[in-house]
C-alpha cells in the first residue's frame, strides 16, 4: 500500500495563479490538509510523518496535459521514430532495416516524418513524398508511415492493396493522390487514412487488448518522467474506455484521464447506463475534427493557401451530423471538443455551438474548440461572447512557424494565426496541451514554447502573442482543470485538493529564457505519492 502521507517543506511554491510566501505543504491521505511556513506545519504534523526536503526548488501543481492522443504516445513507442529523419531517403532506409527483421506480411508502421523539415527534398507530388522506393523494399510487407501531423500518409502498393485502393478511389473529407498519369503515389490525405488504419488494427485483432494495456503503461511513464499527472485524451473509442475500465479495475491505471468520446450517437447511447466516472477515469465529452492539419494543406480556409491557391483544405466532417451531435451533446451533459485549425473550420464551429447554446440555453457548458489555431479577426469575440475555450498546444506554434507564412501569407498569419494573448486578453479561457505523439511530451518544451514563441533556430515568430510566464503555467495547470471541470478537484495547491505536485529542479517564473529548456523534474507526487524520481 502506498504511502500518500507526507510533509513538504522548504518549497518555492507556485500555487496555479502566483507564487506565494508560504514554503510547505502537510499531505494527508493524498490530499493538501495544509500549506503554511516550514514550522507552524511541522509543529502540527505526526512526528513520525515522512518529510520530504524540497531544497529551495521549484514546486508546482502537476501538469495537466489538456489534449493529447494517450494510448498513441504508447503506441508511437511501438513503431518506427520518423521524426528525426533529416531526408525521405532516411526514412527509406529505417523502414528497409524494419522489413529486413519482420515476418512476413508483417505491418510495417512508422510515423512523424515531416517533408517542410528535411535537409533535403525528394520527388514530390502535390506536396508529398511518393511510395516508389517504399515499393521497392517488399512484396510482402504492407507499409504505411503516418505524417507527423498524422493528417496524411505515405503507404506501399501492398498497403494499397490491402484496403481495395484504386485510381478511382473517391473518399469523403480525404483524398488518394494521383500523379499526372492518375496513378496511385501512396499519399493519402485526412479521411483515406482511416481504411489503412482499421486494417492493421485488424492484424492486431487478436492481440489488441494487450497491446493496448502495454501502450498505456508506455504512455503513463512518459506523462509521469514529464510531471505529468493527469491527461486529456482526444480521441477515445468504447472500446478504449472498456480496457481502460479493465484497468481501473485491476488498479493497473496509474493516471487521471479525461475522456473525449470519438464515437456516434448509436454507439454513445451503448455507455446508458453505464457509470462514466471513476477514480481515474471520466467521460467529459464528445470529440469532432472539422478539418485536417496545415502542413498538408488540409486545414480548411475560407481563402486558397498561398502556395496552392485552388486548394481550401478540407471539411471532414458531415455538418447536418456535426449540428445532431452537438445536440446530443447538450442533450446529455458533455462537453463537445472539437478539432478545427482553418479559418473556416473555426467559424463553423463556433457558429454551431454558437446556435446550440442558445437553443438550450447552456450555461456552464465549456465547450471546447481544440487547436483555434487560424481564426479570421471579426470572429476572435465569438469565443469571448460564448464563453468557447481555446484548447490551445503551444509548441505547435514554434514547430510549423518556419512554413505557416509560405502557406498562408503575412497578412492571414499576422491577423489570425496562434492569437493566444489576443484570445487572453478578452477573456477566453486558454488551457494548453502537447498534443502527443504529434509533438513530444515534453511539457518544458511547450512552457517553453508558451513564454517565447521561438523555433528551433531562435527566432520569435510573432512575438506580441506569447503568453506570460504565469499565464503560461495557468494554462498548464489550473486552466486544464477547469477546461475539464475538475478545478475544485486538481490544478492548483490548494488544501483540500488532490496532492497532485511536481518539483522542478529551476524556477520557471525567474530563470533567463536560455536555461528554461534545461529545466528537469526532480519527481512527480500523484494522490501524495511519489510516482516518478529523476
């Protein structure tokens, strides 16, 4: 049995909003009985009571990440690493060393390459890499290497194969790219990657609730190494929240999670019944993608990218079933999260719960939009007026600066794109996230992201819209809280909240902007229990 009583004392001590004077904290039965100076709480604490000396460094609430893909942090662990690959030929050549070692007709999977940041460019068609050498390596292993965006794809002719592709393949809200000749190249965009992705899942059909539980222990050891303690999954199945159930019951679940459903009216009437909250687990709300991602030129806009001017994006949603499920939404109590990063995307979303509000006159409703990555100006005031909250991801920012304005000009990027401050200052509620394995889980890198808006070459990329260092922990802590209802629970060191702490070896709120990516977490407490050492 876990010890989750414990004293904490010489702390900075920053509580969610401030930092404050008082430098430690009586822990009972995990959670915050008390915060005051080192002696008051010593002196009213059992004396046999284990005391942990923070040494002058850096306590916090843990974070919380507010959107992220739990189960595909595991997963990602699972496949090949494509991020690091500095050219398609790299990517090439991991694969071949996969197939060398792969049974046959093995899946071979791999994601996060990103062509806008290779050293080198590769044929490409309509923007992507095709599968001719991918096609040269195997016969008999079906291959399929997820962008890192995963909003697009590049797979081998065997994959195509698999799921009955051809060139007159027409997908809704995705697209299989043809050359000149209007023969298949193997990228697929949006929607056309789902038949790829139900077919490996069903090569793993047997295997798949193990696979499963094995990628949720991967991903809560990453959360826990990050101080991370709670999480916002962006897209769960019925099926996901069955194992993860199974967990729970079996205390196998070591994180908090808060569910977004990815799910149908027919299949969420299924959970009737059924009790959607536990210790560790919650069923919040329902999750939608209104368009894809901008580095495929799959966001949707209301004008042409810059650098493809008849190209819009694409609407991957049916409206008429987008309106009936924010109805349901409302209907029943959850929270509707939804995925938009275009201009027209984020309009339509917010005019849609704009309308369904009103008709059923939600109050505290917290619907979210995630991402609100590209807003037109005139429609900033819409999250304010309805108290819509910018699920934001901070390091998306600095990772696509070096491309967004070959996409979508100065004059879209500078009114419009990643208006945190601007969202801040009239009274949004902003809360923050990495959403991993997209971007790492790293929550440093995304603070450090938050304060200073800069690429991986130094340079600020708008910097008028970074947010404060205190802004930037609220998003990270208090806000994810209460982006999920659960601020009177978690996100901040208050007593008689959960003893969900991390302890950082720099103080984020005074360190110089050059030392904060250097910063480490010392440990992380869950429910007054140290669950992860430095």
């Amino acid at each position: 049995m876990k010890d989750n009583n414990a004293i904490i004392t010489n702390a900075i001590i920053f509580d969610g909003y401030k930092l404050i004077s008082e430098d430690s904290i009586h822990i009972q039965n995990g959670n915050i009985k008390a915060i005051g100076n080192n002696k008051d709480i010593t002196k009213n604490s059992p004396s046999d009571i284990k005391t942990i000396d923070a040494a002058g460094k850096f306590l916090m609430p843990a974070f919380i990440d507010g959107h992220g893909h739990f189960a595909s942090v595991g997963y990602a662990k699972m496949k090949l690493d494509l991020r690091f690959a500095k050219n398609w030929d790299e990517v090439v050549a991991l694969v071949k060393e996969a197939v060398a070692i792969s049974p046959k007709g093995y899946w071979i999977e791999g994601e996060g390459w990103h062509q806008e940041k290779w050293n080198k460019q590769t044929e490409m068609i309509e923007g992507f890499p095709t599968n001719q050498q991918l096609n040269q390596l195997s016969d008999e292993h079906p291959i399929a290497l997820l962008h890192a965006a995963r909003h697009s794809a590049v797979v081998n002719h065997i994959a195509l194969q698999k799921v009955g592709f051809d060139s007159n393949s027409k997908i809704d809200g995705g697209k299989v790219v043809l050359d000149s000749h209007k023969n298949m190249t193997g990228a697929l965009e949006e929607n056309a990657i789902n038949p790829i992705r139900s077919a490996i899942a069903k090569s793993y059909k047997n295997q798949h609730a193990n696979r499963f539980k094995k990628a949720i222990q991967l991903a809560t050891e990453a959360c826990l190494q990050n101080g991370i303690t709670s999480f916002h999954d962006a897209h769960t199945t019925i099926e996901d929240w069955y194992l993860l159930n199974e967990m729970e019951n079996d205390n196998a679940l070591n994180i908090n999670l808060w569910l977004m459903m990815h799910e149908t009216i027919e299949r969420m009437n299924l959970l009737k019944g059924k009790s959607i909250l536990s210790k560790h687990l919650k069923i919040g709300a329902i999750k939608r993608y209104m368009d894809g991602a901008l580095g495929n030129r799959g966001a949707w806009f209301f004008e042409g990218y810059d650098d493809a001017k008849s190209t819009f994006g694409h609407c991957t949603l049916n409206l008429n079933e987008y309106e009936q499920i924010c109805k349901y939404a409302a209907q029943h109590n959850l929270q509707m999260c939804t995925h938009a990063i275009g201009d027209k995307a984020n309009h339509q979303v917010l005019k849609t719960y704009e309308k369904t509000i009103n008709n059923y006159s939600l109050k505290d409703h917290r619907w979210r939009i995630e991402h609100a990555q590209h807003l037109k100006p005139t429609d900033i005031n819409l999250f304010s007026v309805n108290k819509i909250l910018a699920s934001i991801q901070t390091n998306h920012c600095t990772s696509d600066a070096g491309y967004v304005e070959q996409r979508l000009g100065k004059k879209r990027t500078s009114s419009g794109a990643y208006k945190w401050q601007t969202l801040w200052q009239k009274g949004v509620a902003i809360n923050n996230g990495t959403d991993c394995p997209i971007e790492p889980v790293n929550t440093i890198e995304n603070f450090y992201a938050a304060v200073t808006r800069k690429n991986s070459d130094g340079i600020p990329f708008y910097e008028n819209e970074k947010l404060s260092r205190e802004q930037a922990l609220q998003a990270y802590t208090i806000n994810n809280a209460f982006a999920a209802k659960q601020e009177k629970k978690r996100g901040s060191i208050e007593v008689d909240k959960v003893a969900d702490l991390c302890l950082l070896d720099n103080n984020l709120l005074t360190i110089s902007e050059e030392r904060i990516k250097e910063t480490k977490v010392e440990w992380t407490m869950k429910e007054g229990s140290i669950e992860f050492y430095r």
